[in-house]
C-alpha cells in the first residue's frame, strides 16, 4: 500500500517485551493555494487531494456549486485552485474582524492575523472560516433507519485499510442512495473533505446524504456539514458541547458512541426510524 512505512518497535507487556516491526502511515505537509488567498499548510495522508480541495473549498464556503470552480492543479502536494469568484485576503481579515469585535479584541485579532500571513498558515482544525454568522436549519427529508446506522460504522471499520494497518490515520464515509464513498487521513477534518469533495465531484445531492467518520464531533466539524448541506453525522467518538449547541441551532441530526449494537441519538431525532 503507498504511503506506508515499516519502522523497529519495542513492545511491552506485562514486564516482558520484544523487538518487532510495526507499520505506519507516512504523512506528508500539502499546500493549499487558492485564489489570492495565504496559502494553507494541511498535515494529510497524499492521496485522493482533489477531492481534499473540493471539499474544503465547499465545508469553508469558499464555493458553492460546479461553476464556482475554474481550475485545480496538483504538483505532488501543492495544490492550486482558481475560482470564479477571485477570493483575496481582505476576506479572512473581514471575517476575524467580525468575530474578534464580537469578543471585544479586534486590534489583538488584526495584528496577529498579520503575523500569520508572513508564513503559511497551519489549518489542521477546521478552517479559518470556522464560525457561521447566521445559521440556517436543514430541512432534509432525508430518513434512516437504526439498524443502518450500526451496519454503516461496521462498514466503516471493515474499509479503513490504512488505519488497519498502522491505526494512525481517521476514516470517513459518506452515503447516498445506497452508494458508499471511503476516504482516509490524518486528520478527520480533511478525511471529512475528502467525501464531500468526491461527492461533490459524482453530483451526488448532499442534502440527501449522510456522512459517518471516526473522531469527536465539536463546532468547526458541525459547521462544515451545514454549509455543505449534510443533514446528518454519524460517529464512533463523542460530541462537544460546542457541536451539540451548532447542531441543535442547525438541525443536524447528531448521532454518537456508535458500538456494535447500540448508540446515542443526540440532536433532530426525527431523521432515524428507531423501530427499524
């Protein structure tokens, strides 16, 4: 499998140990360039980047639809993206301004913005467009049954090949009509980027698919789901109360702690069929 290093090991147990060999993911620095915007440093897992970039561009708002899009490059881990839309950096400064004068500490915000821009900004989390202004409610239709949740994160572990093998990556899927996309990576984040970016790419309707992905579920992961229009999120990890309130505002439905036969259904009950 690429990507993937074989490394020495001492392991122990119980007071007794031996030497081994373990494998491990190889995770590489990829740069994102868009527009005119600083460009963007990602700890990732270098495969499947298109669909990383789509993704991020559309969980960060920073496109819409197909025609937003004008170009996408990719130079091993350097990738240029060009919209129609001519994106600079007076945005990201707009939008800290309007979340720091909220806080009271906007002067603060700008100077160390700049200080930022004198290198590569390091976006592992979720983005700098990490809050929303206004949050809209989702209004999917978009039913599932309870059962299926189970077989979905059984589905899950059984394809997370990479972290099978070297349990140092997170894995994410997403589902509609039946079809299943399975991307893996370092970050959950950008795993999450990943499905979205392939679907998008397919034409899948995102308001009629769900994504199920391993790792906690706080703000910056909920964000990235309503923007792009998902209306539910399936984990094996808890929420943060922070995802719970965005997901409650949202009507997301927020589903958690998925075990082999059971799990907790947090936020917009209403998506699940719990009798079936």
């Amino acid at each position: 499998m690429e990507f993937i290093k074989t490394i020495p090991v001492i392991k122990w147990k119980n007071k007794k140990y031996e030497k081994n060999e373990e494998q491990t993911v190889e995770d590489k620095y990829a740069y994102l360039f868009i527009d005119y915007l600083p460009p963007r440093k990602f700890s990732v897992y270098p495969k499947n980047l298109e669909d990383f970039a789509i993704g991020y561009c559309l969980g960060e708002g920073l496109i819409k639809a197909k025609e937003d899009l004008k170009e996408i490059k990719i130079s091993k881990t350097n990738i240029l993206i060009k919209t129609h839309l001519n994106h600079t950096p007076e945005e990201d400064f707009e939008q800290d301004e309007i979340i720091q004068r909220k806080k009271g500490n906007c002067e603060h915000a700008c100077v160390c913005r700049l200080l930022e821009y004198q290198g590569v900004n390091s976006d592992n989390a979720g983005g700098i467009r990490s809050q929303l202004k206004t949050i809209t409610p989702n209004n999917s239709t978009l039913k599932i049954n309870a059962t299926q949740i189970i077989k979905d994160m059984r589905n899950l572990t059984k394809n997370a090949k990479i972290w099978e093998k070297t349990g140092g990556v997170h894995v994410a899927q997403l589902i509609y009509n039946n079809k299943t996309i399975i991307r893996e990576d370092v970050s959950r984040h950008v795993a999450v980027d990943k499905v979205i970016g392939a679907a998008f790419k397919l034409g899948y309707d995102l308001t009629q698919s769900y994504t199920t992905y391993s790792g906690r579920m706080p703000a910056d992961m909920i964000i990235k789901v309503i923007r792009v229009g998902i209306p539910i999120i399936i984990s094996n990890a808890a929420p943060a109360h922070s995802g719970y309130e965005i997901a409650k505002k949202g009507n997301i439905t927020m589903i958690g702690f998925v075990r082999e036969n059971r799990f907790n259904l947090y936020s917009a009950p209403e998506r699940v069929n719990l009798k079936k």
